[in-house]
C-alpha cells in the first residue's frame, strides 16, 4: 500500500471503446473530470488516442497513481480489454503505482452498506462534488448515457484516495454515523 505525508495525485480512468471517463485528484479534492472521445478507426488507432489522452493528463498533472475500473470479463469485449491492458502497462513504464477496482469496489464507500445502481452512484458522487451538478443534470435529461463513466471515474479516484488513505467509507472519513 502507497503511504504519503503529502496528498496524493491520482488519476482515474474508466476504459471504454467510445470514450474514456476521466478524473484527477489532489488528494480527495476533485480537480478535473471529463469524458474522452476516443475518436479513431480500428483498436490500435483507438488505443494510440487513449494513451495519447492519458499522457497529456500525466503531463498536465503529474499523478504518482493511475487508478482503473477492473473490467468484468463476463461484460467486456476483446478491443475493451486490449485498450486496458495497454493503458495499465503503460502506466507502468510512466512508473505510475497502479490501482485496479472492481465496480463493487468503486460503489462500496458511497453505498454505506446499500445496493446501489450507476445512476444512484452519479447522484451519490454529485451530492459529495456538487461541481458536478450541472453534468449530472445534463445527463438526467439524455436519453442515452454519456456521463456515466466520467461519474465512475469520479467515485473511482476517491475509492482509490480512500483505499490508500485507510478510511473504507465517505462516513467515516467525515465524522458521519
């Protein structure tokens, strides 16, 4: 476990085949949060604007984590799991530590012991960053998801800050019964 006097900077990352959720954090403080457009033709070229993308962040940012979603295998595709094993070795040779959660694992410090789904995460994340009120309520009005994996992303950082941190829950690390 990476222990720090400092805070730490991490950035999260939510592989998709279309897009890339993303967030940077400075300690738990959200400091940016955005979706990717991962807008090539076939993997590689998909895979060259992930790490392209990611790079620039690493640059802008210099995070001593990368934290990213564990895919389930039951739920992922060939090119999915290509671009995330690239973006982790990659992550590697920036001598990044690397974090990898499991969907379970991101919602588990907001759920507080509840079921929760990815809507009820985005509401939860929101409530904890009202910076995000406004993507939240664009995305309440989209018929298609779009935000979803820059909320993931969000929950991701700070379940990754918490893992490191010690505290297992949002209660817990302000006071709450």
């Amino acid at each position: 476990m990476l222990k720090v006097k400092t805070p730490i900077k991490i950035l999260s990352v939510i592989p998709g085949t279309k897009y890339l959720g993303v967030a940077q954090f400075y300690g738990a403080s959200l400091r940016d949060w955005r979706i990717k457009c991962l807008n090539a033709e076939g993997n590689e070229n998909k895979i060259k604007k992930g790490k392209e993308i990611i790079l620039d962040y690493i640059e802008k940012y210099s995070p001593q984590v990368l934290a990213i979603k564990k895919l389930d295998r039951k739920r992922s595709s060939k090119n999915l799991n290509s671009l995330a094993r690239r973006i982790k070795e990659f992550a590697k040779r920036k001598g990044l530590t690397l974090y990898q959660l499991k969907l379970s694992e991101i919602k588990k410090p907001f759920a507080l012991g509840q079921r929760i789904n990815k809507k009820n995460l985005a509401e939860l994340v929101t409530s904890q960053y009202p910076e995000l009120l406004f993507d939240f309520e664009k995305e309440k009005r989209n018929k298609n998801v779009y935000y979803e994996r820059m909320f993931e992303a969000v929950a991701l950082g700070l379940a990754c800050f918490y893992k490191i941190d010690g505290n297992l829950s949002l209660s817990k690390a302000y006071g709450k019964k």
